[in-house]
C-alpha cells in the first residue's frame, strides 16, 4: 500500500514537472527579453507611470486616464525595439504631463488667498489692452459672443493635449532630431509655467467676474464660457473636464498658448508653405481662445510666448553643444608620432 502511494506521488510530479519547466522557461526567456531590451537596472522606467498610479490608487486619486498611459507606456516600453525608441524619444512629454497632474499636491502649499493676484491682473490688463471704459477684452468677449465662435473656440482647447501626440507620431518618422528639440523644449517651457504658477498665482478672467476681488483660494476650477459650448451639443465634457483642473489661479502664463507657439519656434527654420499655416493658424487661435474663452488675459498669452522663446533658445543651445561634443566623441582617432592617441602631436 505504502509503495503504491509513494508511486502515485512520484507520478504526480513527474507530470507536472513539465509545467514548472515551461513556466520558468517562460519567465527566464521574458526576463532576457527585457534584460536585452532595457537592460538590468533600466527596465523600470517604463512602469513609473504605473507606480505613480499605484500610489494615486493607494491614496483614493486614481483617473482613469492615469490607467491609460500606464498601461499604453508598458506597452510603448516593452512591445518591440521601435515603440522603445518611440517611448525614449517622447519621454518629456511623459514628463509634461506627469508634472501637470502632479502639481496639484503642491498647489494647496503655496498658492493661499494673500499671495494670489486677482484684480490687479485686471488692472494691468486695462493698462495695457483696454478695449473701452474700464473694459477688457474678456470683458468685451463675455457680453458679446456667440455659438459659431464658441465652437471655434473651443476647438483649439478640445485638442490641446491631442496634437502633440499626433505630432509626435509624425516627427518619430520625419524628423527625430526635430522631435527631440520639440519636446525638451515643451517641458522645459511647462517646468517654468508650474514655477510662475506657484510664485505669482493669478486669478483668471471668469473669476474676477464671477467673484471680483476677493479671493478664495479653495474656489473650483471652472470652463468658463466653455460652459455654452456644453449647452449647445446638450454635454458635459468641458465641466467636467475642468472640474479636475490642477488649479484654478494658474492663468499666468497660460500653458495652453505655450503649446502651439514652441511647435511654431521649434519648426521655424523647416516648416514649408503647407506647414507653416497649420503652425500660425493653431498658436493664434489658442491666444485668441484663450481670452474669448474667458480663461486668460492677454497677458497671460504673451507672458507664454515670452517664456516659449526662452525655452526654446536654451533647448537650442543645449542640443547644439550636446552635438559638437558627440561630434567630437564620434571623430576618428588619430595616432601621433609618439603613439599617444588623442589630438596628433604636431611634427
């Protein structure tokens, strides 16, 4: 009996020997997999975006979009080498968008109610670009509008985060170089807009005209007139869309007006008579929008395009000196008279 049980036993595991063999045979080829793709150490980084949702999911903040570019990073990060190049070549804007979800846990500390700038943003707009009698332009756009401009309005912000994963896409195949001088100088641009977001918080133009000068610094975000473009399709996207924003005193500068116009700078010397509209036509819509729309002064617009120029200047010369130097690296090694290897002995 007890010879018959120990058979039984030894066949059990001879046949399941064969699973835990194709089991971590599976998990050694996986791991080589990702081993000759990442290497050893570096394989983490496409999974910090699920991470970073983890901790949101442990804390009760969790999106649904935070799921989203988790999973379609891993994706990027592991699928073949060219989603890898991909993933690599984009990874600022990874860091543009993981630090305009993320600034909202410092928003709290430093923007209070005694340090925002709520009417005298207004002031310096009526100083600067008054359109009447104590009239600014989001004034004058707030009482005079209607449903044809809203929509068109409303188009540049229904797509702003769309077009520079469309963009990207396209520069991955044209022009790599160029992808690379355009993200780095978007996050370069955005690492700026969040610093000025919390040093000089500003009140936009809906809320000094919903709320004047007084200052509450727990108010809501809101969609401003994009509320009538709601009303009109009989939707609730731009509500709710904006009723997550990361902050409401965040209008100076605008980070939607930096957007198209680094696109605009860093395609500048490129761009062909078919591009160069598609260029200028989205960087001044976004301005126009911006204030017709109610969500900035046109201060707002310029400071961005101001901060745009300087991000991309400094990206620019950045790439130029990272290029003399590989330039450098890359240069055939000459052997002098002495048979030191480096720059030739002169003779």
């Amino acid at each position: 009996m007890v010879t018959a049980v120990a058979a039984n036993r030894n066949s059990q595991l001879l046949s399941s020997t064969p699973d835990r063999s194709r089991s971590s045979g599976l998990a050694a080829r996986t791991w080589a997999y990702v081993c000759d793709l990442w290497g050893p150490i570096w394989w983490i980084i496409p999974l910090l975006p699920a991470v970073y949702a983890g901790v949101l999911f442990a804390i009760g903040d969790l999106r649904w979009e935070h799921v989203v570019i988790s999973t379609t990073v891993a994706v990027l990060g592991f699928a073949s080498r060219t989603t890898k190049a991909f993933f690599v070549l984009t990874l600022p804007f990874l860091l543009t968008a993981w630090g305009d979800d993320a600034i909202r846990y410092l928003i709290p500390i430093f923007v209070t109610s005694n340090r925002v700038l709520g009417c005298a943003m207004r002031n310096a707009e009526l100083a600067l670009f008054s359109v009447g009698q104590n009239e600014t332009l989001s004034d004058y756009f707030a009482v005079h509008h209607t449903s044809v401009f809203d929509v068109l309005a409303a188009i540049p912000y229904a797509i702003f985060w769309m077009v520079p994963v469309i963009y990207a896409g396209y520069l991955f195949y044209a022009d790599r170089p160029r992808l690379s001088f355009y993200l780095w100088s978007l996050f370069l641009a955005q690492a700026v807009v969040w610093f000025m977001w919390l040093a000089f918080p500003a009140a936009p133009p809906w809320y000094v005209r919903a709320h004047g000068c007084t200052i509450d610094a727990s108010a809501a975000p809101s969609a401003a007139a994009m509320l009538r473009v709601d009303k009109l399709f009989g939707i609730h996207y731009f509500q709710s869309f904006y009723s997550r924003g990361m902050t409401t005193f965040g209008a100076l500068p605008s980070g939607h007006c930096v957007f198209p116009m680094i696109g605009l700078l860093t395609a500048w010397r490129v761009a062909t008579w078919r591009t160069w509209p598609l260029h200028l036509i989205y960087t001044l819509s976004m301005i126009v929008a911006s204030t017709y729309l109610n969500h900035h002064w046109l201060i707002d617009g310029l400071a961005a395009w101001l901060v745009s120029v300087a991000a991309v200047a400094v990206i620019a010369t950045v790439l130029q000196r990272l290029g003399r130097s590989r330039s450098i690296a890359e240069r055939p090694v000459e052997k002098g008279p002495q048979g030191d290897f480096g720059l030739k002995v002169p003779t």
